[in-house]
C-alpha cells in the first residue's frame, strides 16, 4: 500500500526544505500543499511548476510580484507576507506543517499551523527555545503532534518508542560533532573567519546553524527545545562531543540501561521520519558502514572556550523571556560576524551582555516574546 500524506513546507528553498522535496520525490504518494520562501524566486518557481502546491508564499513583496508574474500561466496562487507565511501553515488540506526556516520567524507560523490542527514536523528549534510554553501547551490542547527533525531530536525520540512511563527517563545524551573548531583554545580562535567557521566537518547546513554549530550555540538551542519537546529538566540534559556523528543522540533510564540511535550522516532519515511517523519507510544512499568507524568517540564539551553553551544552560535553567534574549542576541551576532562586523570571540560576549541587561519576563506572551526579539536585535545592530 502506498503511503499517502499531504503537506506544507515554510522554508522550502533552504537546506531543511530542500531535502525534505527530495524524500516527496522518492515517495509520489506525499502531496505538497503549500510551500513559502523568503525571497529565492528561481527555486520557488522551479519548485512550484514541480510539485504544483495550490499556495507559494515569498514572504519579500518584491519577491512575490515577480514569482505571480512568473507562475501566471498556472493557477498557484502566490501570495506574500506575515500573511502569506501563515497561509502556507494552514493550508486547508496538508496534515502535517514542516517548519524549515531558521530563527524566530517561525514561531507565529508554527502556533498558527497548531491552531489549525496541523501536526508539525519541527525543524526551527527557536519555536521552543522562545516559546516552548506557548507551543507546547497549545499542541496538547489541539491534540497534534510535535515531531522533531533535528537529527539529535529525531534520535531521542526513537529512542523513547519503547518508554512506558516518563519517570523512566534518567537522562538526555545529547551529542555535538564539536564543530569545525574542536579541541582550540580562545586564543586560538582570536582572528577566526566566516569562511573558516562555515566549514563544518559532518554536516551541509545553512550558514546561520553552521555558525551557531562551531559556536555550540546551536547545541545550547537543542538543549533548551529538548526539555519542551521531551518535558524534561535542564539538569536531565547532558551534552556529549562525538566527531563522528554516527549516535545521534541517546536516552539513559532509570535503570541505567541506554539506548541510542544510530545512522549516517544524513538529515533525510529524521525529516521522513517526522513526516511519515509511525511508519518506517525505505531510503536510498544513507547506509551505516561500520567499518568506516573503527572507533566512536565520546568527550565533555569545552565549555570555558566554547562559552556559549554555559550561557544557553542558564537560560534553559532561568526560564521566562531569558531564552529569547540568548536566542535574539545570537541572531543578531551572526548576522554582525557574517558581514566581518565583529570578531568571532565576540559572538558569546554579545550574547552574555543582552542576558546580564535583560527586564525578568516569567510568563511572556507572544507578543512580549516578539517585542523582545525586536528590541534585543535592534539594540546590538545599533551598537555594531
């Protein structure tokens, strides 16, 4: 029997969405409802006149005019915007939302895609990070799914199929490749280029997650999505370097018993399984060959040089609006070191600084939340 599903993609012309295109092409029976951008016009239409969504949203007007002039002799309709972006989530037909864009923009899709009663394969870990109450609780309330698509995220989560009850649970391993820069020293990373930071050892990701990943912000994020998505404490999470990328990620229970999940280097497999879950599909090209890995590495992570992830335990920990400022100030940071404005050393120091002048916001709202992220970027571009 053919698996039938339908669904909508925010971010399909990014790193997420494209190989989430590739797993519809492997499998006819995935429908593509909707899919949005923010302002790639080629590969929207491209993607558009392949897989014949009823809604494509570039979220850039400009963007959007040219992509309608475009697809003029089809009867996709082309729309932009905030607006366009939450079409796109609720899009009447699609049963399941993958969310590829990276930061913040996500969040409001996301509740939207909740309310809508869309299950929602979660690949934008600022959703939880900024609003993990929010979500959460909206998610159990709507009885939908969130499944993760972080190969990390995806990787706890097999391994919690077999979990009866939730005290079960001891402890998250959480593993990081370490980065492009593991096992230097600050002084060592003191004249560190972009082009130097983006190239990441295991993974081919998105310049902003590559940053983040040879900054370890990105494993303080996974941290802090982990406890919302699996409902556990901060102290429960427990990050481990393993350069190979081969365990994705483990679960240790109460009986100390572990188990892993294991898989090459390949982010199809938790996109198609968020996407097709409970069913395990076939998949070509992502075998383990064990005999390439002779050896599997495990090492605390360097927390002193890589600071970044102190700081996100913090925030975890501290809870309220604290996250969203670690995740603000970070956005704005990268943004600044891509563009040779500050120096890589500096990426964790902007960070810190906006968490030690932050306003205590416990509860925020979204809109607090959203006002926040406004107002934190806003400062450190000003500063910079």
């Amino acid at each position: 029997m053919e698996f039938q599903h339908k669904i909508s993609i925010i971010g399909s012309t990014g790193s997420i969405g494209t190989q989430t295109l590739d797993i519809v092409r492997a499998y006819p029976g995935i429908r593509v409802e909707a899919i949005s951008a923010y302002s790639n016009v080629e590969l929207l239409e491209k993607q558009a006149r392949e897989f014949l969504p009823k809604t494509v949203c570039a979220v850039d007007e400009a963007a959007a005019k040219d992509l309608a002039i475009r697809l003029a002799d089809t009867d996709i309709r082309v729309l932009s915007g905030k607006e366009g972006l939450v079409a796109t989530a609720t899009a009447e037909k699609a049963q399941t939302v993958v969310t590829a864009v990276v930061g913040i923009s996500g969040l409001e899709p996301t509740i939207a895609a909740i309310r809508a009663g869309k299950n929602i394969a979660l690949a934008n870990k600022e959703t939880l990070v900024t609003g993990g109450h929010l979500v959460t609780a909206l998610a159990k309330e709507q009885g939908v799914s969130l499944l993760p698509v972080d190969s990390e995220h995806s990787a706890i989560f097999q391994s919690l199929q077999g979990c009866r009850e939730h005290d079960e649970i001891k402890k998250i391993l959480l593993t990081a490749s370490g980065g492009p820069f593991f096992g230097k020293k600050r002084e060592e990373l003191a004249d560190v280029t972009p082009e130097q930071a983006l190239k990441h050892p295991n993974w081919d990701m998105g310049a902003k997650v590559t940053i983040d990943s040879s900054t370890l912000v990105n494993k303080g994020l996974e941290v802090m999505e982990a406890k919302w998505l699996f409902g556990v404490e901060m102290s429960q999470i427990e990050v481990l370097v393993h350069r190979q990328s081969v365990v994705h990620s483990m679960v240790e229970y109460r009986d100390n018993g572990i188990i892993a999940q294991l898989g090459a280097p390949d982010m199809r497999l938790p996109i198609q399984y968020a996407i097709t879950y409970p069913h395990r599909l076939p998949m070509k090209g992502n075998v383990l060959d064990f005999t390439k890995y002779p050896a599997l590495t495990f090492e605390q992570p360097d927390t002193e040089t890589f600071y970044a992830l102190k700081l996100a335990y913090q925030a975890g920990e501290q809870g309220g609006i604290l996250p969203c400022v670690f995740n603000a100030a970070d956005e704005a940071a990268v943004a600044l070191f891509l563009k040779k404005k500050i120096r890589y050393l500096e990426i964790a120091e902007v960070i810190e600084r906006a968490m030690s002048d932050a306003k205590k916001i416990e509860n925020p709202t979204l809109e607090e939340i959203l006002e926040t992220d406004a107002q934190i970027k806003q400062e450190i571009l000003k500063r910079f």
